[in-house]
C-alpha cells in the first residue's frame, strides 16, 4: 500500500515546521539561563569584590586577600574565566580591578574602591 | 496541525520544569545572597561601632594618665609633709586623698564601660546579624529560618589594660602587650542551606548530595596607629 503523495509532504513540512519550533524553544530556554547566570555572575562578582576589600582592610596582606576572592569567584561561578585580578592597597585607599569572561566577548569588568580606615555612620561618614 | 500542536506541549513540558527548576534555584540563591550580605554588613557595622566607642575610651584613659600620675606625685609630697603630724598638713593631704578617689571613681567608670561593652558587642552583633537572615528570608516563604536552623558564636573582647603601679590608686593604664589580639571581637554563624527548605525539597536535596553549609563572620579590633583606632579583621577560628 502506498501513500497518496501529499500526506508525504505534509508530513515532512510538519517535521520541519516542529524541528524549527523545538530549535527556537531551546534557543529561547537557553537565552533565558545565560540572561540569569549573566546577572547572577555580575551580583556575585560585585559581592567578592567587596569581601576583597573589607579584607584589604584588615592586616590580611594582599595576597591573602587575592586568594580569597579568587576561591570565591571559583566556588561561585562554575562557568567563565577570570580575565584579570589587580588588588591595591594604599595608606588610605583599597581598590580593586577585574575583568570576567562569562562567554567569549561577554566579559565583566569591575572596578570598586574603599577608603581606608573603614568608618561608620557613628563616626563621620559612612563607607561601611 | 495536530502532531505539531502535540510536539510543541511535548517540547514545552519537557523544557518549562527545567527552566522553572533553574530559576527557583537562582531564585533561591539570590535570597541566601543578600542575606548573607546584610548579615556581615549588620554584623561589621555593629562591632566596628562598639570597637570605635572602645578607641576612644582607651585613648580617653591613656589621656587621664598625666593627671592620675600628677596626683600621685601631690600624695606623695602631702604625705611627706603630713609625717611632721601638722594639721593643716593632715588635712591637705585628707584633701588630696578626696580628690584621688573621685578620679580613681571615673578611672574606673570608665573602664567598667569598656570592658562592659566589649563582652556584650560581639553577642549584639550576632543577635543582630541573625536577625537580619531571617527578616531577609521572609521574602522567600520555602525558607524556614528557626532558631534550630542556624547556630552562632560570639567571642568578646577583654579591654586588657593593666594598671601600673597596679595596687595605687589612681593608677596609670597602659594597654597590654596583647592587646589588640585580646581586644579582638568576632561573631561567627553557620547553616546548613538544606535545613531552610522545606521537609519535602530537603530530602531530595539531601539525596541529591547537594547541601551546602553557608557561613558568615565578622571581627574587628583596636590598633595603635597615631592613636589607638579601630580596625576590621580577618576572623581567627
């Protein structure tokens, strides 16, 4: 027995049209998660950052320190590569610089800086 | 039409819980984050306030020295004058008795204060630090932020200056040689992310072997710069 030949061709048009579907529903899926670890990975740099520099102000030195966040962006962030770490610490200033590549050219760069000594709002300023 | 229809549910069946899945967790994730993150803010705001009230009350005590040491010096001369048994030198040196006990009274008022401050502060701190987690949890009902959840230690300071000549009364005080590792204040807490959910999602978490344990610290001391100031630290264990 034999198909008539348009059921054939529907049936191909249908698998195509369901391939092409399935292909913008991984695509959409996908995108949707690389948007979410995109901004998760900028919150949590944003936050080892910090750590890093409450820790510059401390007697820690500044390579405790730059094993500290390094640890936290490994444990933290599965996927992507730390581009660049630089960690200063002045008399009266603590900074930081880095660069993140979650994907190829989607690359993160931050840069934060702490006056030293930290204060709080009790006394003069608020930096804490 | 239909097939299609069928594969697209199909399709969106299999994808929707992964992607739910995915987003609760990241949900999930973001509220531990910023609890976590307000609670070392809470905390190091708190014991670097009580550490920079306690600079300035060492410095203020350091700076009553020159006084404490001024009146011991008038003792001594009214007690040598006092010896020929004079009565206007009795009394000058009753007088100098008087004056040394009100000063030896905020001497110790002051250091009272102080040690006072450095046994409580850690404790507060904690108090507080925990009690931001479980505001912040609020936010995320799945949470179960009970006091069995997440266990804490503070550690207080000993404001550890000693009194030199030690048995006077109105001694100088100096900081010990240990001071500032014995001034140094820390709250510690810890729990176990799989205890916060829910009886249901905690068993498959704990059979997936994904628990984790998040902590959290924060310490600070008192250092001699140009004077004596406060300063973060690295929590020792």
């Amino acid at each position: 027995m034999t198909w008539p030949s348009h059921v054939g061709n529907e049936k191909g048009s249908l698998m195509a049209e369901a391939a092409l579907t399935m292909v913008a529903l991984v695509g959409i899926v996908s995108g949707g998660l690389a948007i979410c670890y995109f901004s998760f990975a900028h919150v949590w740099l944003e936050r080892a950052s910090y750590e890093s520099l409450i820790c510059l102000s401390t007697s820690a030195s500044v390579s405790t320190c730059e094993s500290k966040i390094r640890a936290m962006i490994r444990g933290g962030l599965p996927f992507g590569r730390l581009l660049s770490l630089q960690l200063e610490r002045s008399e009266n200033l603590a900074r930081i610089d880095l660069r993140f590549s979650v994907y190829k050219h989607a690359t993160l760069h931050l840069r934060q800086n702490l006056q030293l000594p930290l204060r709080t709002e009790n006394d003069q300023g608020s930096i804490l | 039409m239909k097939n299609e229809n069928g594969f697209i549910t199909s399709a969106f069946l299999i994808l929707l819980p992964l992607f739910v899945a995915v987003l609760a967790s990241i949900t999930a994730a973001y509220f531990l984050f910023t609890a976590d993150s307000r609670a070392r803010q809470v905390c190091r705001v708190e014991v670097l306030n009580a550490q920079t009230t306690l600079a300035k009350d060492l410095n203020r005590l350091i700076d009553m020295n020159t006084q404490a040491a001024a009146l011991r010096a008038k003792r001594k001369q009214a007690e040598a004058l006092a010896a020929s048994g004079q009565p206007q030198a009795v009394a000058a040196l009753q007088a100098v008795i008087a004056e040394q006990i009100a000063f030896s009274a905020q001497q110790r008022l002051l250091l009272m204060k102080a040690r006072l401050l450095s046994r409580t502060a850690p404790s507060v701190a904690l108090t507080k630090a925990m009690a931001s987690i479980r505001k912040s949890a609020f936010g995320f009902a799945a949470f179960d932020f009970s006091a069995e959840a997440i266990n804490g230690s503070a550690h207080s300071a000993a404001f550890d200056v000693l009194p030199s000549p030690p048995t006077d009364l109105t001694p100088n005080y100096r900081p010990s040689a240990l001071f500032t590792r014995n001034q140094e204040m820390r709250a510690r807490w810890a729990f176990d992310v799989a205890k916060l959910l829910p009886p249901w999602l905690r068993r498959l978490v704990q059979a997936q072997g994904l628990h984790r344990r998040s902590e959290g610290d924060c310490s600070a001391t008192i250092e001699k710069g140009r004077k004596w100031e406060p300063k973060m630290t690295v929590a020792r264990p």
